[in-house]
C-alpha cells in the first residue's frame, strides 16, 4: 500500500507544489488548510505529516503538540516546513520532537528525499518495494517483492533484510548499472551513515548465497554494480 502523506498549509500554491510532486513519487496524498481541519485529517491515520509553522488561528507547533497528546497518533512522523530561517526556530521544532524542519523556498528533491528518510525510519517505505514489480523472474531466480522471499531454482534461499532489499533493487532492472552513491541514497538514505564498503559486504553476502549464479551481479570498477540480463 502507498504511503499516506497529510500535507497541511494555508497557502494553496504551496499545497498543489507538494501534492503535485509527492502524487508523481507514488504516495497517498491528503491536505488541510488550517490547524483545526489538520486535527481532524489526522484521524486518517497518514504515516507522515508536512505541517507549516505559520497559520492563523492555530500554529504548526499548536498542531503538534495536540498531535503529540494522542496516544495513537504521536509516533506519525513530523516534518516541519517554514519561511522563518532563525535556527531557534529549528532547535524549537526539534525539541518539540519534530522528525525534521524544512525551509521554504521548497526544494522539490530535498523534500522528497526527507519524506522517504523519516518513512524509512518508520518502516513505512522501501524504494526497493514500492516502486518496483510485486514479482522478479530472472533465469532461475524468482523474487517474490511482498513476502520476501526467494527462490533459486525452486528452492528457497533466506536473505536479511537488506540484502534482500538490494538484490530486488539490482534485479528489478536488468542491464542498468547503478552507482553505489545512488544504491547508498535510495535504499538506505539521506540520514543513515554507511560508507561504500558496507555495499560490497552485502554484495560479497548475497553472491554467496546466489551460489553458482553469482556472476549475475557484475561490479563496475569505480562505479557499482548491476545485475545481468539472463
């Protein structure tokens, strides 16, 4: 299922910019254009709020703060966006215990890529699981994207998690060669701290595992990696 987004703004523009966006990333989206309709949009239960600092009537810290009394609804992710660039502001937000605080002028590609790092936080989004087919068949390797599993030849073979994230990310396009800044960025994100030899250690692991097919992923010297067309 598409992550869900509540999106919260009284300035229309600003909420058409991001639905726009956030729609062509794949993602549920829902709006609210002050706090009190924000209070009441939030009982959809969305698995991350962009929230503006600055409304009539009721703030974005008033929001969140209310947010923050319920029980059910205090673990949804919050970003904060806001014209103010004080860095009080910022350490407010964050003390508050706001997920992250984003200033406008908006970056399209700044705001998606925190949207997917705090979803990531939360178990709510893999770039790996989304965005790619519900079932890879390639030669003899099956990869079943919903119930991680996968099969070699008819058997199954156990992966972690990651390992598995990354094989089905390779796979799902034959041919194409990814970098490992690029598998760094989409698979473990913007806000986790890895360095290109943790890539290698689950390419190492996952060839292990893929047993006489482990030639299908192929290393680009001083690129990255890429899984061959069978």
């Amino acid at each position: 299922m598409k992550p869900k987004i509540l999106l919260v703004d009284d300035e229309e523009d600003i909420i058409e910019f991001l639905r726009y966006n956030l729609i062509q990333e794949g993602f549920q989206i829902i709006t609210a254009h002050n706090g009190s309709e924000a209070l009441q949009k939030v009982n959809e239960k969305p698995d991350l709020i962009i929230l503006d600092v600055m409304m009539p009537k009721m703030n974005g810290y008033e929001v969140f703060s209310k947010i923050k009394e319920n029980h059910l609804l205090r673990n949804i992710p919050v970003i904060f966006l806001t014209a103010k660039s004080s860095e009080l502001d910022e350490i407010h937000a964050l003390n508050l215990g706001a997920d992250d605080f984003i200033q406008k002028p908006i970056s399209t590609k700044k705001i998606i890529a925190r949207v997917k790092a705090n979803l990531r936080k939360v178990g709510k989004f893999s770039d790996s699981v989304s965005n790619f087919k519900k079932e890879i068949v390639i030669g003899p390797i099956k990869i079943n994207v919903e119930q991680f599993k996968v099969l070699i030849d008819g058997n199954e073979v156990f992966l972690p998690k990651k390992e598995f994230e990354l094989l089905s990310y390779l796979a799902s396009k034959p041919g194409t060669v990814f970098s490992r800044d690029q598998i760094l960025k989409d698979l473990w994100g913007d806000d986790v701290y890895v360095i290109d030899r943790t890539i290698d250690v689950h390419i190492r692991k996952i060839r292990e595992k893929l047993g006489e097919y482990a030639d299908l992923i192929e290393t680009i010297k001083g690129v990255g990696y890429k899984f061959r067309k069978h």
